[in-house]
C-alpha cells in the first residue's frame, strides 16, 4: 500500500510504497476513504515539534474497518468508523476522571510503530495514527463507528477539527447560553467554534480573520458580527459589539502569537481565554496577570475539544444528521494521496477551510 512519508522537515512528502503489520490485541485495521489535513500535520512536518524522521502524518481520517487484532469488542469488519489520535485506556488517573484525551497508559504502539518501509526500516507512527496512507492500524479506542449513510469524507472531519472546535465551546468552556463569544481564526478549527456557540446558544458571536471570504463562511456558519483584523481596530470592535464590556469567551484557534496576546484584551469580567490553536513548542507570549487576578479571569487550554470520542463523535453525528451541524461545506477541496503537497500548501496559503486527501 501506499503512503505520503515526511524524510526531511520542511520538504514535500513523498508518496512510497509502506508495509503494515497486522493488528495485534486491541488494535484495529482500517483501510481508509478519507484523511483531511489539519495544521498540526503541517507543523509536524515543519519540525515545529521535533520527533522522528521519517514519519507518516495525518490523524484526521475516516474509512471502513478492515481486520480486528484480538480481544477487540464492539467493532466488526466492515464498519464505518472516523479514526482519530485519541488513544485512551479507560482505567488510569486520567481516564477514570473522563478525560481520555490525557491518557497516561503507554501502549504497544507507542513503542513499536505498526509502519515499515518494504525493507523492514522502522516509519514513524506519526500522531499515532498515521492516516496520510491507504490503510492505518490504530488501538480501537481510536475508532468510533458511525452510519453507513454518513458520508465518509465528511465524516473524516470529526476526527480533528470538529471535535476540537466545537468541544473547546461546549467542553471545555462549557459555554452558557446568552455568553458573547469571540472566535480568532475561521479556519476548519474556528468555524466549528462559531457552530459550537451556536448550539451553546450563545447571543454574540464574533469572528475574527484577516480574509473576507473566511469571513464570509462565518456568517453562514453562524457568526453575528466579523472584524476583518487588517482593516478593522479589532479591541475597539469587540468593545463596540459588547457594549463596551468585552467578550466572555474568546477562542484562539490559531497558533499566532500576536493573536493570543490580543486575545486578553478581548475578555470582559469574569471573562476567559481559551487556547485551542497550537503553536510550535519554543514561543511564548505575554500577559498581565494582575488584571487577570483584579477581572476574575481565566487562560484555558483546550486539547483536542476535551473530547470523549466515543460520546463525541455519535452526539456530532446525530447533529449533522439532523441538519443542525454543518460538515459537507467545511470541505475545500479534495485531492488524490499524489496531490498532497498541493493540498498541504493550499492550507499553508490560507486558502482552504478543510482539504481532504480521498483515496
């Protein structure tokens, strides 16, 4: 089978022929239809987090089941299922507390990776998933099933971006409703933000972009106010469409620095920050903490939306089923394993919501 590989930070990927070992005890095969790109495979590629080379990226992914490794419960060859990094045990400290996306239990596959090249040389399992290939073994706590009529390219965005987005609203922040919300970023990330304010109900919904057209795509995605952040004073704006108090939640889903210390400046009262987007591991920002301390404020960090997937995902997909949650039109382009490179700068470019590599 084929896959996408990184061999050199910073460089294309290259498309080769990999091997994969079959499932071991509670892992599963899946050969996949769909892996969107996310910006934490870019930035992995980048080398904005170390690690090894060479690796197979993408985690953000959907397909069918395939095999089953023993002991494996509650799947069956042939199900539909999205893929995502989550790896979970269910009994550890974190575990038992419900959050499995802080899982401390190290598993066989993180200590072998299931990916070869055709000489038997160890690939790197990237984002414990490796889903930029045909074919992905992963533990089935990774895996949910879902309806075989949902369609699995956008299914695939439930994996990441989806459960990242709307879970830091309505997870982590737990975001009452009638809250202003300011979301900084409307890319596949911060779009399903704005969509998990809408379901919150909350009354101010405010995004923030530096291009119109995702801009625009806020608006059809729920948004009620957006602030073009080159050509608008973006505090003053945020001022004007609270009434002067500030927001009570503002989500930065963008690993930009500039726009996590703007952020503080868009909190009201009792306000909070929650940090969604990921910057590379070296950069740092600034802030005051006395007036965090003096306006009873609060920095939140948000991984992966505080998902518990196999809640999550059904919850999401009962949700688009009912035309309430909007997946088909996060979907920017689609492009073949070959053309990822071109998907990859289409992201890096600003250009696209969400690309997907359809195998």
């Amino acid at each position: 089978m084929k896959a996408a590989i990184c061999y050199e930070f910073g460089q294309p990927l290259v498309v080769e022929e990999i091997e994969l070992a079959p499932p071991q005890a509670g892992e599963v095969r899946v050969k996949l239809t769909a892996c969107a790109i996310c910006h934490s495979d870019i930035l992995f590629a980048e080398g904005a987090w170390g690690g090894t080379l060479p690796a197979v990226y993408g985690h953000e992914a959907a397909g069918i089941v395939a095999e089953l490794g023993p002991g494996v419960e509650g799947l069956a060859v042939g199900d539909h299922v999205v893929v995502t990094l989550i790896r979970s045990c269910g009994t550890c400290h974190y575990c038992a507390q419900g959050k499995p996306y802080a899982c401390e239990t190290k598993f066989a596959l993180d200590r072998n990776s299931p990916i070869t090249k055709a000489d038997g040389s160890a690939i790197t399992h990237g984002l414990r998933t490796g889903a930029f290939a045909e074919e992905a073994v992963v533990h089935a706590s990774q895996v949910v099933a879902i309806p075989k009529e949902v369609p699995l390219e956008s299914a695939s965005l439930l994996g990441c971006g989806v459960i990242t987005g709307f879970g830091a609203v309505v997870n982590t922040a737990s975001v009452p409703a009638y809250s202003s919300v300011v979301v900084i970023g409307t890319g596949g990330v911060g779009l399903n933000s704005v969509q998990g304010a809408v379901q919150s109900g909350a009354s101010t919904i405010i995004a923030i972009d530096l291009l119109d057209e995702k801009l625009e795509a806020a608006r059809k995605f729920g948004a009620t106010h957006v602030i073009n952040a080159i050509k608008e004073d973006v505090v003053a704006a945020v001022k004007d469409a609270t009434e002067g108090r500030g927001a009570d939640y503002v989500f930065v889903t963008v690993g930009a620095t500039k726009a996590i210390e703007q952020s503080y400046d868009l909190m009201g009262k009792g306000g909070a920050v929650v940090l969604v987007g990921m910057t590379a591991s070296d950069v740092m920002t600034e802030y005051c903490p006395c007036n965090i301390a003096d306006n009873s404020q609060r920095i939140l960090g948000s991984k992966m939306g505080s998902a518990r997937i196999q809640v999550d995902i059904p919850s999401l997909v009962a949700l688009y089923q009912q035309g309430r949650l909007q997946l088909d039109e996060l979907i920017s382009g689609r492009y073949r394993l070959d053309e990822i490179n071109d998907a990859i700068e289409s992201v890096k470019k600003g250009e696209a919501l969400r690309n997907v590599v359809v195998f």
